[in-house]
C-alpha cells in the first residue's frame, strides 16, 4: 500500500527507521526487542523526522523511555535531549487530562446513578497498562444507556459541562435549557460531544459503533467490570469485547495511530488475556478475521518486520502496510486510503461483511437522519418536523451532485 500524492505531510520513514518506530512504540521491551532496537538505531538516518512521527502519532514518550533505555546502542545523546524535551510536554498535558478524568468521574459520573462502561483510551490504559499514565489519549468515551441519557446530561449541565451542537467545536454549545431540548438532540445526535469545566471533551455513545450495530449496548453494560484509577474504581467494557472492538475500530481506521499498537501490546502481554475467550466472542460477532489479522498485526510489530520483508500478501501484513503508510499523514491520507470501504467500516478483501444485506439496508436508513438544526428549524410535531429535515437533507445532497456533474 502507497501513500495517495499531495497527501503525505512527513518524510517518509526508511525501512530500519519504520521498524524502529513501531517496534519502540510499545510499555516496554523484552530482552530481544532491546536487541533488535539496538541494531536498528544504528541504521536511522532521518531522526528528525523519526521523532516527529512518533510525536504526532501519540507515543513519543513510550518511544524515549525504550530507546534511552537500551543498554548497547542508545541512540545519539543530541537526539535524545530532543525526544525528551518533547516528551516532557507531552507527559505534562497527559497528567492535566487524567487529574481531569478523575475530576469528570468524580463529580458527573459516579453521582448520577446511570449504568455505564468507559471504553479505549484511559479504560484500556486503568485495565491493561502497567502505568496508566504511559497511554496519551485526547478525549473520554463513555457508553450510557440510551433510557438514562438525558438524565444523565441534565446531571452533567449541573456540574457545569458544556455540550458541543456539532462534532466541530466552532458550532458553539447547545443551549440545554430542558429535557426536551435534551431528548431532541440525542434523537439527532449519535455521539454527544461534552466539554468539562476542566476543559476534557468527554463523547457520550447510546452504542459503541453504529456503522453495524453488532455490540449490544445492554450486554456491554451487564458484562462490565470494575478496575481501580487513582482513588476511585471505574467501569469499562470486559476484557473480550473490549479487545475485539478495537481490533475492528482500529482495522477500520486503518491502524493510523501507533498508540493503537501499544494498545494491542498491552492487552496480549497481559496475564489476563484471555485468547480463546477474545477468538469466541470475534466469532459470534463475524470478526474473526480482523480479530486474527490484529494478533498477525502485533506479532509482526514485535518482531520489527516491514512489509518489504513478506513474501506476498497476508491479512496482517496488510494491517501493517497500512500502518506504515499512514505513518507519512494524517486525517487526510487515513481518509483517502479509507474510500473503498464498505457501509465504512469494511476495506479488505479478506474481511467479510459482519451484517446482513437487509440488516445493511437498515443501518445506512438509520444513519440517514437529520441534524439538530434541520429537527429544531420548523414548528410542529416531530414527525413532521422530521420529514421536513429529511427534504431538506435530501434537497441539500441532490444539490451537491448537480453541482459536482456541472464541475466535471
């Protein structure tokens, strides 16, 4: 897997370099993955860019505490200043954000009584890490029943929290002056953007994916277990289900992040993990597949091998070409390696589709729905309301592809 041109905004790591990369981009090395690393150092050439790389892919400080932490052959000490500097701001923000996390959990989650489970970033970083602290995450998702969400905003306004309209922060906060103004939202809104006094974007789910609607939000709640983060115990999803979403969500981002791979690290290297236990739930769910291309993807990272390396395809080595291709962009370059998806979530040849044909119909219906503005634009009832803003939606699409078939 290329990269598409115009859209790569780094250097484009050697070989030696990738494999470095990805291999340090883990909590910790074993004595072999320390050797490995020390053979590899030696061949960077591009150490700028190396640490820049893993600086925008969110696991610099990971990267510096392996490789100032090799015994033979630690890289230069000019290039270590620099990784450390770096990563002492971002250990900085990361400390902010989790005494954030604790003050969100504190004060909104644990007094409002709704059922709920904390899933990825600092869930994945309480139950798998050997330091919570080494997992850089930007924002907080929570799952909540979908009955208890409106009491559970109503509780968060109460403590000062802020709701984003839109995804994009510039859309300004929803004015929650009512349950009902609550419960028109959520109808419109699949993922609820919250902004805390402290400044944490927390993002609400009625259910963790809805591009196939094959996690059950009731079991996911039922099944969740309690781990320890600082002086309080927090929910998050169970061990097997957790594991095998983010295999999914991850395959479906096409593994852009490396901090996904120090995820995958993490929960395999943890004397909890379960295999058979993830491999059954992958097959009920039929992401089997991906499921088994993450465990090829983490063994072939572990052992510092590139997709120059394989000789011919396998569905882990495509996980990792396309990780080493994305370690050259950003959104734009994820985006584009991502069009040839289906229903979104689907890119290779080797997955098949987890959903049926009707049931794909019902999904892409139901992601069909309008926006906040377009529900709350017109007077009368909601159904009438609604059909209104579907008119406009569709009126708004038609208008787009006129406009691109005049274009070219």
């Amino acid at each position: 897997m290329t990269a598409p041109d115009g859209l790569t905004t780094r250097p484009i790591l050697s070989p030696a370099e990738a494999r470095l990369l990805l291999l340090a981009a883990r909590p910790s090395l074993s004595d072999a993955q320390q050797a490995l690393a020390s053979d590899l150092v030696a061949q960077v050439a591009q150490w700028p860019a190396f640490i820049d790389t893993a600086h925008q892919k969110f696991v610099l400080p990971m990267v510096y505490a392996n490789l100032s932490g090799l015994r033979d052959t630690p890289p230069p000490d000019a290039v270590l200043d620099s990784m450390r500097a770096r990563s002492f701001d971002t250990a900085v923000a990361s400390v902010r954000r989790q005494a954030a996390f604790d003050g969100f959990h504190r004060d909104c989650v644990q007094p409002s009584g709704v059922a709920y489970a904390y899933l990825k970033g600092p869930a994945l970083a309480a139950r798998f890490y050997p330091d919570p602290m080494q997992r850089f995450y930007r924002d907080v998702d929570i799952l909540v029943a979908p009955g208890q969400q409106v009491r559970f905003l109503r509780h968060l306004c109460a403590q000062g929290c802020r709701i984003f309209r839109h995804e994009d922060p510039g859309a300004g906060f929803l004015d929650a002056d009512s349950d009902l103004v609550l419960a028109e939202f959520l109808f419109a809104t699949p993922v609820v953007h919250v902004l805390t006094p402290q400044d944490l974007v927390v993002d609400l789910h009625a259910e963790i994916d809805e591009h196939t609607a094959l996690f059950d939000t009731g079991m996911l709640l039922r099944t969740a277990r309690e781990v320890p983060l600082e002086r309080h115990g927090i929910r998050v999803l169970c061990d097997a289900e957790h594991f095998v979403f983010i295999c999914y969500h991850h395959t479906r981002h096409m593994w852009s992040k490396l901090h996904w791979l120090a995820d995958l690290d993490a929960m395999c290297n943890h004397p909890e993990f379960d295999r058979a236990a993830v491999m059954a739930c992958a097959r009920r769910l039929g992401l089997e597949s991906t499921v088994a291309a993450a465990l090829d993807l983490h063994a072939l990272a572990a052992a510092a091998r590139h997709p120059s390396d394989l000789d011919g395809r396998t569905p882990g080595g495509d996980l990792l070409s396309a990780c080493v291709t994305g370690l050259a962009g950003d959104r734009a370059l994820e985006h584009a390696m991502r069009k040839t998806q289906r229903l979104h979530v689907i890119g290779f040849d080797w997955q098949p589709m987890p959903v049926s044909r009707a049931r794909r119909a019902w999904l892409r219906l139901r992601r069909f729905r309008p926006s906040y503005d377009d529900l709350t634009a017109s007077r009368g009832a909601r159904p009438l309301r609604y059909g209104v803003a579907i008119a406009r939606r569709l009126a708004r699409a038609a208008r787009n592809i006129w406009d691109r078939t005049r274009q070219g």
